[in-house]
C-alpha cells in the first residue's frame, strides 16, 4: 500500500494524506456506536484532485468512503474495521462558487457547510429552504447523497428537490459536470436523480447547483396542544386548507419526547407539554405581510380550536420567541443521548395511515417490552416520523440495546410494511439497514438497484456494503 499513499499524497498533497495519529473525527460514526480503521483520510481541494484519488484508488483495488460532515445516522460514511478503506473527506471543498439571482441558484461545493450555504443566499436577498438540526455540521453533498429532508419538506421539498445539477467524479475517475441551472432538460436519463440519494455508492458528489427562493416578508410559529395523533392530522389539514403553500412546517412531539428535553434541558422551559400527549410545531412563511400572516394563522388556531383538536396554544411574538421553540424541536435527539443509548427510527408512512401506526405499533412493543419508553417525534406535515425506543425505566440502556434491537426493528418494520410505508425516509440506508432493506424492498426493486450499482461501479470500489450489497 506504499506506493498507494505515495500516488494519494502526490494528487492531493502530503499534509492532506491523514494514516497516523487521532483519526477518529473520520472513523467513528456520529452516534459513537461504531469504530472503523481508515488506510488514510484523504482530503482533495477540487474535483480534479477527487478524479486523481479515485483512479489511483481504483488502480490499486482500493475502495472509497466518501465523506462530509460525518454527522450521518446510519453508519454510512465511515471505514470498514479492515484498514484498508480510504476515507474521502471532501471538508476542503467548501467555497459559494455562485449565487445567480436571477436564475434564483446558488452552485456550491459539496463540502460547503449547510448553515453556510444558508447564510449566503440570505445575504443575498434570498432562502435557501434546507432545514434540519445538523445545519451547523453537516454538509451539502451528505444532504444530497443521503436525499436529506428536515422540517420544511411539507413546502419545498427533499433535498432532492432543491437540486437541479450535479459534478460528480465517477467510480472511474472521470468528472460529469452536470452543473446545470436549467429547471427543464428532457435529454435522456435523469442522473442528476440517480446520484442524489445513492450515499456515495455510485459516484462522488463534489458540486451542486441548488434552488432558491425569494425571502419571505414575515414568517411566524406556533406551538398547539394537541388530544391525540388522529387531531394532529386534523390540524395538518385544517393548515393546509387555511394557509395552502404558506404552510413551511409542521412537526409532531409525543409527550415524552418533550418531557425529557424538560428534564436534561431545563431552561428551555417546554410549553403545554404536560396538559396533551401530543404537542404540534407550526410554521407559516406570507410574501404579503406580517399582518396578513398572523390573521391567517389565528382564524386556523381559533378554527382547530373549535373543531376541538387544539386545547391551547401559544404563537411566537418574535423571531427569538420563534428560536426558541423551534430550540426545543430540535433538542430532543440530544435529550435522548442525555437519557441513555436508544434504538432510533427513521420512518414515513402515509399521513392518513399515522394513527392507526402509532396506536398498533405502541401496543405491540408495549406488550413485548413492559414498561418499553417511545420517543416519537418527527414531520408529520410529509409523514416522516422519528419512531425511536427507549429502554424502560431502570433497565440499563447498552444491556437493553444489545438485547432487544433486533426484536424492535423487527417489530417496527414489520407494523411499517403493514401501513405501507418506507423504513428509511430520510437518514438514507447506510450498512445499518442494509440487511433489512433485503425483506422490506421488492425483488425487483432490488435487482434493478444491484444492476445500476454493476453498471456504474463495476469495481464495487464507491462505498461498498451501504445501500445494496451485490
């Protein structure tokens, strides 16, 4: 492998060759939960030094993880325990190349920072709508390759969604510059879609040309008490009715959930929590005016109200109001860590189909589990729930992992094919469910997967192991 690192150190530079010292920043997953051991952490500047790394690696029958702001869920961007396995950083490719205003995009590097990629279109003039709680670590081409969602899908989409072009450095070394701004290009296959989603296991990401929008004129939050999961759906369509493209987001938080951020997070002091099981987190962006916002926002609240599927609610009177509760939506996967190790969900099941779920999946790992703590939380406005398990009160949380994983997921799953759902909605796939994407995807679907992954990495070099396995 010496000539190896030598080639790599020659594409990219010898201090960006990383093969001793502390390299867990790039081994261990975000979670903790899994240690890999890298050859090198390789850390190219642009897409030609990218180019060079792979036919270097591909030469010697190396293969690739790339990755960006580790901060994924899944376990789907860290080395193998072989130490054979390069570690792609794409951390230095940061750079806003361009923000084009009258096209509303901005092309940015794969390794650009979303939070930053927030603050420019801001500056701007402009929104850039991608929105989740890692923004500050996580990076654009992770978003992109795991089809990232975050709380404002109901309004503008996935990741996938936002993207209209890609530059991509092929399993082979070469470099597709797909940077297109264009919204209509019916020339053939859509690869730009191909990429997105795939984490890595088809090519690697180093640019993207993103949407933007205009900046609304006011945007406002509200946060509802709410008796059960069947009047959190009401709400949703009574928001959809009163607010229509207005509506940016819409969370769900079971009780618990929020009492645990009561607990570990004190002075976030979580509002109504305690008087409904379920707490709703609204919010509505207007192009007219602030006025005009919360008039359409208290005629919903006084009609969810009516309806009875509100009890009480509070709505933001400024935007540091509005952090705050978004604050406590956000700081309930840390409460979580705060609480013990839990066993995590990431789910979509149809809206409509969201109560019957949760009342059959509860008593299911109820009745397998006494005493069994869920966490549910998540973006009901597009059905994507964070369905996660806690071990019961006393039980120690890395005993109840290593023991009852396997029975939750299997339970979990199986409850979510019933309703017809999807077991992964947007932390992607990873090698964490890999194995069970083989009972919960069709054959078909499957075989159509493993030809595309031969087909453009015949090598199986690009991420091996994460998403399907051939």
């Amino acid at each position: 492998m010496t000539e190896l690192i030598n080639q790599l150190k020659a594409a990219v530079g010898a201090a960006n060759v990383l093969t001793e010292g502390d390299l867990s920043a790039w081994e261990q997953d975000w979670r903790k939960r899994s240690q890999g051991k890298a050859l090198a952490v390789v850390r190219p500047a642009n897409a030609g030094e990218v180019a060079q790394v792979v036919k270097a690696c591909a030469a010697a029958g190396t293969s690739i993880v790339p990755q960006g702001g580790n901060t994924g869920l899944v376990v789907g961007s860290i080395p193998d325990d072989s130490g054979r396995q390069v570690v792609l950083s794409l951390q230095r490719m940061n750079a806003v190349r361009e923000i084009d205003g009258d096209n509303l995009t901005m092309t940015v590097e794969s390794g650009c920072i979303l939070q930053t990629l927030q603050d420019a279109a801001e500056r701007a003039g402009f929104l850039f709508p991608l929105s989740l709680a890692a923004e500050g670590s996580c990076t654009i081409g992770g978003n992109l390759s795991t089809n990232a969602g975050g709380t404002q899908v109901v309004r503008y989409g996935n990741a996938r969604e936002l993207c209209l072009g890609l530059e991509v450095v092929t399993a082979q070394g070469e470099i597709w510059d797909g940077l297109t701004g264009l919204r209509k290009d019916n020339t053939g296959y859509d690869l730009r879609d191909l990429y997105i989603g795939s984490e890595g296991t088809l090519g690697i990401i180093t640019a993207a040309t993103m949407k933007l929008y205009p900046l609304p004129a006011a945007a406002l939050t509200a946060w509802a008490a709410v008796p059960s999961m069947e009047d959190a759906v009401r709400l949703l369509g009574l928001a959809h009715r009163h607010l229509g493209a207005g509506l940016t987001g819409f969370e769900v938080m079971g009780q618990f959930a929020l009492s645990l951020v009561a607990k570990h997070f004190k002075q976030l002091r979580v509002p109504l929590y305690q008087q409904a099981p379920f707490c709703v987190l609204l919010e509505t962006s207007d192009h007219e005016s602030e006025a005009h916002a919360r008039v359409q926002f208290e005629r919903l609240l006084e009609t969810a109200m009516e309806e009875g599927c509100v009890t009480d609610a509070v709505v933001a009177e400024n935007l540091a109001q509005a952090h705050q509760l978004w604050h406590i939506r956000e700081s309930i996967p840390l409460a979580q860590v705060e609480e013990g190790a839990n066993i995590k969900h990431d789910i979509s099941i149809p809206v409509s189909a969201i109560p019957q779920f949760c009342e059959a999946t509860d008593a299911l790992l109820a009745k397998a589990i006494p005493g069994v703590r869920l966490v549910n939380f998540g973006h009901l406005g597009d059905g994507n729930l964070h369905y996660n398990v806690q071990a019961p009160e006393g039980i120690d949380a890395a005993q109840f992992l290593a023991e009852q994983e396997d029975n939750v997921n299997t339970v979990v799953y199986d409850s979510v094919r019933n309703f017809g759902g999807s077991i992964s909605a947007e932390h992607g796939v990873g090698s964490l469910k890999v194995e069970k994407l083989e009972d919960h995807k069709s054959p078909v679907a499957l075989g159509l997967m493993r030809a595309v992954k031969r087909a453009l990495d015949p090598a199986n070099t690009m991420n091996p192991g994460r998403v399907v396995r051939i």
